[in-house]
C-alpha cells in the first residue's frame, strides 16, 4: 500500500491501513473524532478517556483537531506494544456472561443486554447497540447465544500479536546494538 510515509514493520504497515481508511482527503490526517473508529477497526477497546489521551498525545500543533499519520503511528505502536487497550480474553468475557445469566440458559435478551450496557460501565449509545445488535442477536430466535457472540468477537486481526513480535524484534536489536565493541581512539 502506498502511503507516502516510511513503514517499519506489519505493526504501522496494519495502523497505517485503518488510519487511511478514515483519511477522506489522503493528505495524511484525518479528523480527531475518528481516532476511536481507527482504534476499534485495529481491534483495541478503548474507554473515551483513552481514545481522548490518544487524541491529546497526537493532535496536531499546525491543525488542531487533525490527527497526522506519523505521530498517531508512533504513539499507537508503542500503546500497542504495551497492551494497552487490548480486549478482554474469551475466557473473561464468557464468565461476564455467565454471571449475567445466573439460570444458565446460554443466552440473554436483547432487552435485559441492551438495558445493561446502556445503562452501566461506559454506556453504548443507542447507534452503538444498533451496529452490535446484527452481529449478536441470533435472527431465528431474537435472543443474544453469548457463546456465540464471543465467537464473532474473537475472529478480528491480532494486533497484539504483531505489536508482541514486533516489540521482540525491537528489545533484540536494541540488545545487539549494546553488544558491538566500542571503537576507541589510538
């Protein structure tokens, strides 16, 4: 994909793909209030106070509330690297749900759910349940199979897995840099 920016690594090759996408015009920046969008389609989860940290660390100086893609690479890689915003694992997810279905029926409503997280934690917005509702209602049955859900959830890219190995890669070239003999002057 043709950029017009130095990619390193698959990391920014994959960041500079979702950003891209929201980049209308194809100068390089897009809109601050589509930094959660890129963040999402990379497969983070972040909270709004992450997704504005984000904005804050990578607003631009020259064009306040424009977002560039070298700086948002940057700064994303490393949050990357560092696991941060990454989604809970199946494992922590399927017990949430067993929780919320204390009779062990292996699904909830889509009322009981939808009041739930619109009305708890972060709350979803009305439009943010309407994009769920098609991936975690079963159509046959109108109810939400959790099992199901966590399945259709987990089937994103790993970005984490990237960001572990490019992090790897980094720490081992870092190590050899500090193996080299120094030169001394005669």
């Amino acid at each position: 994909m043709e950029v017009g920016v130095t990619l390193n690594n698959e990391l920014e090759e994959k960041i500079s793909e979702a950003f891209c996408i929201f980049d209308t015009h194809g100068d390089k920046y897009i809109d601050s209030r589509n930094v959660g969008n890129v963040l999402r389609f990379l497969g983070c989860v972040p909270t709004e106070k992450e997704v504005e940290d984000v904005i804050k660390a990578t607003d631009s100086v020259d064009y306040p509330g424009e977002i560039h893609l070298v700086r948002f690479m940057e700064h994303v890689s490393k949050l990357l690297m560092d696991r941060q915003m990454e989604p809970a694992s199946s494992e922590k997810l399927l017990e949430a749900f067993e929780t919320l279905d204390p009779e062990n029926k292996k699904y909830l409503t889509k009322e009981y759910f939808g009041k739930l997280m619109a009305e708890n934690g972060e709350p979803f917005t009305a439009e943010e349940l309407n994009a769920m509702w098609p991936v975690a209602i079963d159509p046959i049955t109108g109810h939400i199979p959790y099992t199901f859900y966590i399945n259709q959830l987990k089937h994103k890219p790993k970005i984490y897995d990237i960001a572990e190995v490019i992090k790897e890669e980094l720490a081992q070239a870092e190590k050899e840099k500090g193996k080299k003999p120094q030169q001394t002057m005669l």
